[in-house]
C-alpha cells in the first residue's frame, strides 16, 4: 500500500534561507485513505488568524491554497469525503490547519496534546496553537496509554491496517508523538517536528535542537544508525522532497 508524501505547507524564511516544504502523509490503508497531519488549511491562505500573518511573514508562507491537503487529495483524484481518519503528530498550525477542511474526519490526537490546545498552562503553549483549527465542532479519537513496544519505543497502536502506531516523543509539545506505519515489508517512522528538516542529522546543534524541537534527536540518531532500513522523515522537507514511494 502506497504511502504518499506531499507538501501541504511551504516556507521560505528569511533566516535561515531554507527553502523547505511542510511534510503531510497521504497512506493508502484498508480503511481508506488517511492523512498523517494536514499541513495548512484553505482558511490559512484566504482568512489567516493573527498567529498565521506573523508567521507568514517570519517563515515566508506563501500564498498557497493549492497546497493545502484538500486540494492536493483532489489533485490525485481522490474525494476528500473519503478521508474519514487523520492522525495529528502534534497541533502547530502548520500541521493541523486543514482540520476544517475536513469536518466529516475522525481526528487522532495524544490526549497530552489535546489537552495542551484545550488549557494550555505556558504563553509559549498559549502562543503555538491556532484557535481557528479548532473553531468548529471537532471528532476527536484520543490516545494516552502505551501498550505495546514498537522497535525500542513506547507504542500505541491504532485501529488501522497496514499496521500504524502512535510513537510518544513528547518534547517539541506536550503530546507530540511520531507515527510508524507498515510499508510492505518494512516500516516508515513519521518523526515529524521531532527531527530537523529533511530528518538530518547534525544540521543544526544540539541546543537549539533541545531548545526548539525537544529532546529525542540523539535518541532518533542512533535508532536511524542501527536501522538504515527504516525510512525516516521528518515534518518538514527541503522542497523538492515530495514524491510518491
């Protein structure tokens, strides 16, 4: 089953000059197709909130709306209304922001991560979420009890087939987690923000890694050292990165 990795949300800062693109999965499961965050939505581009302009301004986010999850799944010839499920790493506004695109989807979420948009407790949380993704009435499917070990990690497996799991990489948010799914005979592990760009390695230092992404680049590290056959990425990409596998 194919796993389809497009970009939903691109950026072009000033500094650095980093011309990269906003990582959404599109996976073909037995459910149907699901998407593995959304990237920004329509209403980012024709009515963005406050926090959206001055992050368009800060990260360059162009004006884009053809970008947006909904209308790349409709530029693969795929309805929209069959996506009923989609699985959030976290809830940045540049990964949940096509929620609204979709209000008939299931959404997956870490409870922590939930209830960090719900109260958040710091200005930082206060200042990381877009109050607009979240406007109108949401189908939440939450998550919060490790069960099982997927390689070395805490796993929490989901209701779909091929096998998916909610990996908890709590750090660059209070319930960011990865996503490991089944492809073919191997895995793909979704590190999202828990990675720098492009899931290199020693591209920016440590600090700032621990500072702005969390704690688990090193522990990612050595994990993609001891599975090369593991494909990793993370949730944003040097733009020409989007591809079909």
């Amino acid at each position: 089953m194919p796993i389809r990795i497009l970009n939903c949300a691109s950026m072009n800062p000033w500094w650095p000059r980093w011309n990269v693109a906003g990582v959404t999965l599109l996976v073909d499961t037995l459910e149907g197709p699901v998407l593995v965050d959304t990237g920004l939505g329509l209403h980012d581009h024709t009515d963005p909130s406050q926090l959206v302009k001055f992050f368009r301004l800060d990260f360059g986010i162009p004006y884009a709306p053809e970008e947006t999850a909904i209308r790349r799944v409709e530029k693969l010839g795929i309805d929209p209304q069959s996506i009923h499920h989609i699985i959030l790493t976290h809830a940045h506004f540049d990964h949940a922001g096509g929620i609204p695109d979709f209000p008939w989807a299931k959404i997956h979420l870490h409870r922590q991560e939930y209830e960090a948009v719900q109260h958040p407790h710091t200005w930082i949380e206060r200042f990381a979420y877009d109050w607009k993704d979240f406007s109108n009435p949401v189908d939440w499917i939450l998550y919060d009890t490790e069960r099982e070990n997927w390689y070395e990690f805490e796993a929490i497996r989901m209701p779909f087939e091929p096998e998916m799991y909610l990996i908890p990489l709590f750090g660059h948010t209070s319930g960011h987690c990865g996503v490991a799914i089944r492809d073919g005979e191997g895995w793909h592990f979704h590190c999202a923000d828990a990675l720098p760009v492009n899931a290199e390695f020693g591209i920016t230092p440590g600090w700032i890694n621990r500072m702005v992404i969390g704690p688990h680049v090193d522990r990612l590290k050595r994990f993609s050292n001891l599975h090369p056959e593991i494909q990793m990425t993370a949730g944003h990409a040097w733009m020409n990165q989007e591809r079909r596998r």
